[in-house]
C-alpha cells in the first residue's frame, strides 16, 4: 500500500520494516510480537489495509472476535475487491457471533433476560439472517411475555427452516398466548405432522383445544402426549383440567393424583386436584389439597383464592376473606381474587365493600363479564336498580351468551315490576351453568302461547321449589280455558293436594308413568306465555282446602286464637340465609298467651332444642305427612306467620290469612314497597326497613298481634 502524499521516505521506510516484522512474527506464531509491530504501523498510517487486515487474523487466533471484526470491517471497507479479506471477515463474523450467542445463553440461563437480549439485537445488527440469534431471541420473546415479537422472530425461523418442528410448536405457543387458538392448532397439527413422537406438541395441541371448549378431542391429545411419555406430568395434570370442565371429577381427580404421583411437589396438580375436590363437595379434602399446594409454593396466589371459595362453601366467611386477601397480597393485579374476594364481602352483607371489589376487579380486567355481573347484583342488593340494569348490560355486552347475567337481570326487572322485558330474560335460567342439562322433558314441543291448544293435551310440569309449584300451578285452569286437555306433574308431597285443581285432567307425581301428550310447559314459564301484567294477576285462592285430619282433635289444644308459624325453610335454597331464621330469634315476636302450632315438617336440630324449652308451642311434623296434612291443619288456625317459604304460598293459594316476614331484598315475587302482594290476597308483607334488620321486623309484628289478639 503506497503512503500517503505527506509520509516522509523515512516514516515509509519504517511502516514497511515493521509489517514485515510482523509477516514474520505472524507466520512463526508469535503473536504477541506481530500484534505490537502491526500497532506501530497503524500508529503512523491508520488506512493501511495489509496492516488492519493482518491485526484483524491476530485477534481471530486470539479469540477477540469483536475487535478482529472491526478491524477487518475497516479493512473491507478500503479494499471491497479483496475476496480473501470478505471470506475471511464473514468467518470471524460467524466467530463473533457464535461467541456472543455463548454469552447471551449464559445471561439467558441466569434470567438476565434484558442483557442477553441486548446481545441478541447486537448479533442480528451484525448479521441479520443469523439463524440462532434469531431462534434465541423469538424464544426469549415468549419468555418475557412478548408474543408478538416472538411470533415474528419464530416465523423468520421458519423461513429459513420450514420443517423445524419445535419452532412450529414454539410458534403455536405463541399463538395460544395471543389467543389466537386455531392458528396454534395449525401450528401444534405442522409440528406433529413433521414429528408425530412429539409429546410437548401433542399437550400443547390440548392446550388450544381446550381453550376452544373442545374438550373431548383437548382429552385425546393430552392421551396421545402421555402415550408417548408415560411419565408426562404436565400432560395428566392438564388431562384432569380436561375431564374437570367435561364434568367429571372423580376422573379427574386421578388424573391429578398421577400427576403427583410422578411430580411428587407438583403445587399446580395440587390446587387443580382441590378444584376437582370441590366441585365433588369434598370440601374438607379440597382445602387440605390446597394447603398443600401452597406448602410447596407459598406464593400461589390461584391456590389462595380457590382456598377461599372452598371456605366460603363450609360457611367459613372471615376465613375465606383472609384467604382471598392473601391471594390479593401476593398478586395485586388478580382480578379473580377481587371478584372472589367481592362475593365473600357481599355475603357478610359488606355491600359497599363488595361493590369497591367488583370494581377493582373491573379496573384490572376491564372485560370481565363475571364481575360486571356480580357488580349488578351488589348494586341490586343496595336497591341502585338502574345503576344495576347497566351492570348486567355491560355483563352481556362482553359475552352475549352470558345466561347468568341474563337471568339476573331478568329478576331484577320482575323484582321493579317491569314483567314485560323480566319474564323474557327469566328464561335464560336453562342456559345457566347450574341448569345446563336438558330440562326433565325438554325433549317435547314446547308450549310458550302458541300453537293454538285447541284439543291438544298438554303436561304442565314443576322445575324448582314446592313454593314455586303451588304460586304457578294456578295457570293450569288458564291452559284449559285455550281447549287443552291439562296434565301436570308435581313434587310427590303435592299430588294428593293438586289432585282436585282446576282446569287439571290428571295430577302425576315426579317419577309417575306418564300418559302421551302433545307439548309441555314448565310451570314457571307459564307468565311469559299469558303474557302476565300486575294488572292481570288474580290473588284469589286456587287450591281447595282439605277435609280435618282425624288426628287434629286430639293434637290441638281447644284454645283460640290459634296462630301457625314456620321460621325457616330449606336449607339448601341459594338465599336461605336472607330469608330463614333460627327460632330463638323468631320467637321473640310471639306474645305470652297465644295457641302456637308449628307448621313446619322439617325442623333443623338447634330449632328442636329451642322448641323443647316452649312446651306451648305445639309441634305437629309427626303428622304431617304431605301438604294436604299442612294446608287442612292451616285451616284450624286464625293466621299463620312466616318467613318466605312454601308454607305462606300455601297459605296465600289456599285463602289462609298469612302475615309474611321478608328480607331487604326479597324475592322478585314480593315486588318492593308494598304490604299486599297482586299474588294473593290474603297475604301482607311486612318487610326489613335495612339491610339484616330483622329486629324491627319481629317487633312490628308483635305488637301487630298484640293489637290483633291481645296478650295473656
């Protein structure tokens, strides 16, 4: 390379001496000596080709793949022609980038995850069609939660390298977290068709089949996953998630306990297995499954938060708090737990706080149908009925098959009066979670006020509560006024007293044989098909009061009055702690003096012990064998009082004048702000002033019978 014009012969001379001492040095291998000769010369000329091309080797065989790169850069930059310089520039390219990859995948290893990303960005900067770096870099995407940058860095992959089966099946993963389900299907089903022994695509391929709710074929791949790998843990949990939401438990269960069989500390096969548990009503088992998920993993915010909804279930509520908030604590963007979290509170009756959950929940997710939900409900509990409305709204605004949010809202506007738009969204409760299975003769024509009915026959049938029964039982003479012929099919414990009913041809029990008949209706769809108003309810009696028992004069005492009473209903009704009370409470309404029969047949054990201390108060359930038993001794008495059960329905059905007790919010039936019910009129309401409040409730009604009957 000539000098340039300024170099002196002597500085010229000089360069020429040292880069041939350097030549030599180089060719002898020693490096050291031709690395300083090679600095020299760049010292005094900084464009010298041979000299930076040279230095560039050096620091190749040296390992210094950086700087030989930029020497080397420089070199090419001077002489492009140089074929030997571009071959050997793209060697020590490789080199570098091969080092820097090296030390990327250390940093990755280490979760250093910004720094080895950092180098990955730099290799591709260097060499942009570098085929690990890109790898690399698309699966650190995914690692950090980028899946759209991954799913581009997986797809250049691909382009290189179509028939990479794990990148297809890295791809589909990314899909799935975008949720783009069908497209990682496409990628899992690629995977597998370049490599069919691939377990992980197999269980990933169940993975996005669950998510599209096809469960049957998610529980195959899963199957095929532990084919391949017996000792696929992953792939039996995610087996009994399967079966779990195909609404098998106990299959899933064992599925769950393989997966700790083979994973001994597997926390999510634990708190998956208590889910199964729960959902079996194993209650007990469930939490112990959860403590021990959370034993091997403190922080499983999920694990918190099913540990709650587990204590909530054993009537545990404080507990299921303090559970919920722990899942909270650990995760403060978990929007389940603030809805979880919100339920619990609206169950102690802390409704603004449950409102300020929800919405929490709602502010974290705002696509949350599930709390939008039970924000209306809270809302409806503070009587914001408006504000309630638009909650449910939003619910199924976000998910139009929302059948919950539906029929919530449905027994919001029946509850306000608004019949019209109620009854309609009452039907949803079919397409409830709780109710999905086809309905008892759902398999029938279904009658909702058309066809014409004219000598059709007809099965009027009972779906929920004896209550329900007897309030809509009164529609079948409306059916036989359209020319029908009726049938109708009643809890056992209510044939005998149906037996007579207007406008019925037969009365059958649950479970009786059945005769041939052309359509059915559920008795409470029997409103939205008469199209039923406030003004066109009728709160006359129905139901024909039975003949004395044989057995009632020698069990009632001969006194008057004679007041009836039932304080409690069943149990298991979703609202039985807003509409029962224990007897010791209800009791305090009842002035000395008075005949009191209780006109409950089912009497829970802590009642018993309090009826036993009140010898005046006469229990008759020994007798009581069916609703014709209960609605002939009603008839001896001069007024029953009652909570919202199936006895005040049978009073109202029947005529008996009935004084009814209701919570602040009371079933949808009792409208609001009123004391007479369109349902019956021998009914008045008497209702909590507050949320809880039953306290002015039985001492309004106290001093109601005091006035009424006097004390003695």
């Amino acid at each position: 390379m000539k000098p340039p014009p300024q170099t002196t012969p002597q500085v010229a001379s000089f360069i020429t001496k040292q880069f041939n001492s350097a030549l030599v040095a180089f060719q002898t291998g020693d490096l050291d000596r031709a690395e300083r000769a090679l600095q020299m010369v760049l010292e005094q000329s900084r464009h010298h080709f041979d000299a930076l091309y040279l230095l560039g080797i050096v620091k190749a065989q040296r390992k210094e793949y950086a700087a030989a790169l930029r020497l080397l850069d420089e070199a090419v930059a001077l002489r492009p022609d140089i074929q030997e310089a571009q071959q050997n520039r793209r060697i020590v390219l490789a080199q570098c980038c091969e080092a820097r990859i090296r030390e990327a995948l250390v940093l990755h290893q280490q979760g250093r995850l910004d720094e080895a990303d950092a180098i990955y960005q730099e290799v591709l900067q260097r060499d942009p069609d570098n085929f690990d770096a890109i790898q690399l870099r698309g699966t650190l995407a995914a690692q950090k939660g980028d899946y759209a940058c991954a799913l581009e860095y997986f797809q250049r992959v691909l382009a290189i390298k179509p028939d990479f089966a794990e990148v297809h099946c890295n791809r589909g993963n990314a899909l799935k977290e975008l949720k783009r389900f069908d497209e990682a299907l496409a990628s899992y089903d690629r995977a597998i068709a370049i490599k069919s022994g691939y377990a992980d695509a197999h269980n990933n391929r169940g993975l996005a089949l669950h998510e599209l709710k096809r469960f049957d074929e998610a529980l195959a791949s899963y199957d095929r996953a532990i084919a391949i790998r017996p000792g696929y843990a992953d792939a039996c949990n995610n087996r009994g998630n399967a079966l779990l939401e195909m609404k098998r438990p106990e299959d899933a269960l064992a599925s769950y306990d393989r997966a700790i069989a083979i994973t001994p500390e597997y926390a999510d096969a634990y708190n998956n297995r208590g889910n199964a548990l729960k959902d079996m009503k194993r209650l007990d088992d469930a939490l112990a499954s959860y403590d021990r998920a959370i034993a091997i993993k403190p922080d499983f915010a999920e694990a918190y938060d099913n540990r709650g909804a587990a204590l909530l279930e054993l009537g545990r509520p404080e507990d299921a708090l303090a559970s919920h908030g722990l899942a909270i604590a650990i995760k403060p963007d978990y929007a389940d737990a603030y809805n979880n979290q919100g339920i619990v509170l609206q169950k102690l009756k802390r409704l603004d706080d449950a409102l300020a959950s929800y919405e929490q929940a709602i502010a974290i997710r705002p696509d949350d149908a599930g709390a939008f939900n039970n924000r209306g409900n809270a809302l409806k509990e503070l009587k914001r009925f408006d504000e309630a409305l638009a909650s449910y709204e939003r619910a199924f605004a976000i998910k139009p098959d929302f059948a919950e949010a539906h029929w919530n809202q449905g027994l919001c506007r029946l509850l306000i009066g608004d019949f019209a738009k109620g009854w309609e969204q009452y039907e949803w409760r079919w397409q409830r979670e709780k109710r999905k299975e086809n309905p008892r003769h759902g398999n029938r024509p279904l009658w909702l006020g058309s066809p014409d009915l004219s000598g059709k026959t007809i099965l009027l049938w009972s779906e929920q509560g004896l209550g329900d029964t007897l309030q809509f039982c009164r529609y079948a003479r409306l059916v036989a006024d359209l020319g029908a012929t009726v049938y109708l099919e009643v809890q056992q414990s209510l044939k005998a007293l149906l037996k007579d009913l207007d406008g019925v041809a037969s009365v059958f029990g649950e479970g009786d044989a059945l005769p041939e008949f052309d359509c059915q209706c559920p008795l409470l769809s029997l409103p939205l098909a008469f199209r039923t108003t406030q003004a066109t309810i009728s709160g006359a009696p129905y139901i024909r009061v039975p003949a004395p028992r044989p057995w009632m004069a020698a069990s009632l005492r001969g006194a008057r009055p004679r007041i009836g009473v039932a304080w409690s209903g069943n149990m298991g009704h979703s609202n039985d702690q807003n509409r029962s009370l224990p007897f010791l409470r209800f009791q305090s309404l009842l002035p000395p003096g008075l005949e009191v029969v209780c006109l409950q047949k089912d009497i829970r054990d802590a009642d018993r012990v309090a009826l036993a201390m009140h010898p005046e108060i006469q229990a008759v359930d020994s007798h009581l064998n069916d609703f014709t038993d209960t609605a002939a001794l009603m008839h001896e008495l001069d007024l029953v009082v009652a909570v919202d059960t199936s006895i005040a329905h049978l009073a109202g059905a029947t005529g008996k004048e009935v004084w009814l007790l209701l919570p602040w919010i009371p079933d949808w039936r009792w409208l609001l702000d009123r004391t007479d019910s369109p349902w019956y009129d021998s009914v008045t309401l008497f209702r909590q002033p507050a949320i809880g409040d039953w306290d002015s409730v039985l001492a309004e009604v106290r001093q109601k019978l005091i006035g009424r009957f006097g004390a003695r």
